[in-house]
C-alpha cells in the first residue's frame, strides 16, 4: 500500500510515480487518507507513506491519521518519505517513532525538496522556492530501486532515521509556525462562489454566510494552503487586500512530473 497526505501536490505527485512504476511487477493500491478510510494495515506486506513536512513536524492529517491505526499484529517493513519546501529537519524520525510503536518498521527514508507552497505566496519572486531539488528524478527512481529490492529480499531491518543535530538552530521556526497561524482572506470582488474552497478543505474550515460566499475560519486550519492554491479566480490570499502572485495548480503539478521522469 502507498498510503499519503497531500496538501496542495507535491507528495500526491511523489506518490503517483511510486504507484505508476511498482504496479508494473507488484498488485499495489495508492490511499489518500482524505479520500479513503482506513484502520488497519495489517493485511499489508509492505508499506510506503508519504506527507508534507510543515514546520518541522510531519502534516497534522498525517499525525491524526496515524494515532488512529491499530497495532499490526506482525512487523511490517515501511518506506517512509516527505516533502518539504527549504528543511525537513527531524520530521523523518519523529514520524518514524510513531511508525514503530505501531509494529511499522521503517526500513528506508527519504527527504524530497519541493516547492515551497507556503513561501511562495509570501515571497513570489524567489526562484528557489518555486523549484523542485535538481536531483529529484534520481532520488525518486533510486528509491524506487531499493523498494524493490527490499520487496525482493522480504526482510525487516530497522533503519530509523538519524537525529540531526542542527535542527535545534530552526526550533525558534518551528515554535513560532505552529503558534502563529496565518489568517486567509476573501477578495470578494474576485470570488464567483464556485464553492472549491469548502469542498477541497478536510477540516471545513470554510462555510458559506449568507451571501453565499466562503467564510473562513481559522480553528481547524493545517495551513496546507490547498483553498488558495486551488482558487480558480485568486479570489483567496495570505494578504487582505490583494491576490497573491503565484499559484500551484494541477497543470504545474502535471509539468513537474513529466519533468522529473525525463530527469530521472
């Protein structure tokens, strides 16, 4: 099972390319935990999960998700990846704890740099934030090799990320991000009341008022961005009274993984 969360498409993308290239030899299923629930694992043999890294933790979907797994009865070995904007940090091994506690052995990780979905609505003009790591073709397909060979080997070893000592320089970051959520705001002169952002959102955390526009509020938000990215009209912004300049939509994300196989 390839089992993810994404927020706005970097991980979805990763983890289509890892459904696109082991179904051709293996009978694998691709889970997105927003779409499909899910308890148990333990009829799996084999599994890959995959979510975004925001500030320096794994997804609040992908955390929720996991706390609601039962215990599988026998080990079973895990490739465990993320997707992160600038810095993973820890995020791997915090997840990867988790993972154990649950007889999830991870067996193989890996930290993707990706777009940056939060900063580039902050600062457009970076072109770095725009852009996926040079090289992440060949690690994605170098990945895929050693996921075959591990399904091959039929072995559990253990192999927990390690800790990062340098992570503690970016603990101010993390403190911060997670404390001081950013606010989303409607330009109602832009909105056509297409309603995607309340549709799209797992946490409904917009409802309509009574002129039928989105409202937003802000208790339940992850701050995957997803409402804003996905706005056909730009009518949501991190910015009260201006549209924001660069948007990631399925046609980026489309690009990009043709990109990536031409890459690889």
């Amino acid at each position: 099972k390839i089992i993810y969360h994404s927020g706005v498409g970097n991980t979805k993308l990763i983890a289509e390319i890892f459904f696109q290239e082991l179904k051709k030899n293996d009978n694998v299923t691709l889970i997105d935990i927003h779409k499909e629930s899910l308890t148990s694992i333990s009829n799996s043999d084999f599994l890959i999960l995959g979510f975004p890294t925001y500030h320096c933790e794994p997804s609040k979907s992908m955390e929720l998700f996991i706390s609601k797994i039962k215990k599988a009865e026998n080990p079973i070995p895990a490739f465990i990846f993320t997707t992160c904007g600038l810095y993973s940090s820890n995020t791997l091994r915090i997840f990867s704890k988790k993972c154990i506690d649950l007889n999830i052995v991870p067996v193989g990780s890996r930290s993707y740099r990706t777009s940056a979905t939060d900063a580039v609505l902050l600062f457009p003009y970076i072109r770095f934030i725009k852009s996926y790591q040079k090289n992440t073709g060949k690690k994605i397909f170098s990945d895929i090799k050693l996921i075959k060979e591990l399904l091959e080997r039929n072995t559990v070893l253990a192999k927990l990320p390690r800790f990062k000592l340098h992570s503690i320089l970016n603990y101010p970051n993390k403190v911060f991000g997670k404390i001081l959520k950013r606010k989303i705001y409607l330009l109602i002169n832009q909105c056509i009341k297409c309603n995607l952002c309340i549709k799209n959102c797992p946490y409904h955390c917009f409802t309509q008022n009574t002129d039928f526009y989105p409202q937003f509020n802000i208790k339940n938000c992850e701050n995957c961005y997803r409402c804003i990215h996905g706005c056909p009209e730009t009518a949501l912004s991190v910015y009260k009274n201006k549209p924001v300049k660069k948007q990631f939509n399925n046609e980026y994300f489309q690009k990009k993984k043709c990109d990536i196989r031409n890459n690889k």
